[in-house]
C-alpha cells in the first residue's frame, strides 16, 4: 500500500530530536548550513561592469559552485558566455532573455542551462532586472569578435567580493562559504 503524504506529519512547534545513526559522525564531519540575510551587511550589491552589480550568497570551493543574485539596473547586456557546468536560474524582477532563445524570463521564470551552452544575456526592462543564480562549473566570456576575454570560476567570484571588502572596510561574511 503507498501512503500519499498530503501534509507534514506533526504540527509541534518544538525542535524534535529525530534519530540519526550517525549523528556523531555528522557532528565531527559535517559542516553548518548557512544563512544570509537581506541587508548589504551581510552582503553587498559589488559592480560587475557600469550598469550591473552581483550580491554573493556562498560560495563551495569544493564543488566550483557559487550563488549570487545578479542585478542589471537598465536595458543592457552581460556579454556572450558559455557554461562549463550546470546553472539553475530564476527571474526576480523585471525581464530578461538570450539572444539565442525566443523565450522572456518574468518574475518567477524558472530556467536550467546546461554544460557547453554559449548565450548572451539581455534585458531590454526599462527597470532591468534581478536574476538568481546557482552555478557550477566556470563560465567562459567572449567578447563581440567571439574572442576569449577571462574565466569566472567559484575562485574568481571568492575574489571579486573578497577584493571589493578589503577596498572599502568591509568584514568578509563567513556565512558565504559552504
């Protein structure tokens, strides 16, 4: 018999010890989740060309994965790139596309890109638009002649915030780093 769950099984407003057979393990091993706010305390909106700014939200050295929120604050472009390794997106605010597809990403657009997938990315949004991302791998950018400018890797966004907090007095947020 399969048991359908409609909801979750308790509603005790309590922190509940469940069983885990290797809770010592987990203890000495693992490590801590994380949790970044909303403030630019915890992290700050950093430039990423003259019209767009990335806030970092972590950063997993073992795995060359990153996540931040990129923000394009008027109608522009972030230049052609190709992905060496798997990005999950979602649309914040406003509009955006690549030039490649003929789809319109909105507020709640949910979109995969995949390894080897070169695009570029606009938003013709009077407002710009906000897009979160989760990514593996680096990214390859080129510029208008199809020659390659520079890689962005996990080590090459851990620099880009790291450099930006030293230069203006910042206290570098452990809670990034996962």
């Amino acid at each position: 018999m399969t048991t359908v769950m409609t909801a979750p099984p308790s509603t005790a407003f309590k922190v509940v010890d469940i069983p885990e057979a290797y809770k010592d393990t987990i203890e000495r091993r693992g490590v801590v989740g994380s949790f970044v706010g909303p403030t630019e305390a915890e992290s700050p909106w950093i430039p990423f060309g003259p019209d767009a700014a990335i806030r970092h939200l972590a950063f997993d050295v073992r795995q060359n994965i990153f996540c931040n929120v990129l923000w394009i604050k008027k109608p522009g472009v972030v230049g052609t790139h190709k992905h060496r390794g798997r990005l999950v997106m979602m649309c914040l605010e406003g509009t955006l596309r690549y030039l490649e597809h003929d789809w319109v990403a909105g507020p709640g657009d949910f979109f995969l890109e995949v390894p080897g997938e070169a695009h570029t990315l606009v938003t013709e949004n009077p407002g710009g638009a906000k897009l979160w991302g989760w990514m593996q791998g680096a990214i390859e950018f080129y510029d208008e002649n199809a020659n390659f400018v520079e890689t962005a890797d996990v080590w090459w966004f851990i620099n880009h915030y790291e450099s930006y907090c030293r230069e203006h007095g910042l206290e570098i947020n452990r809670q990034l780093y996962i």
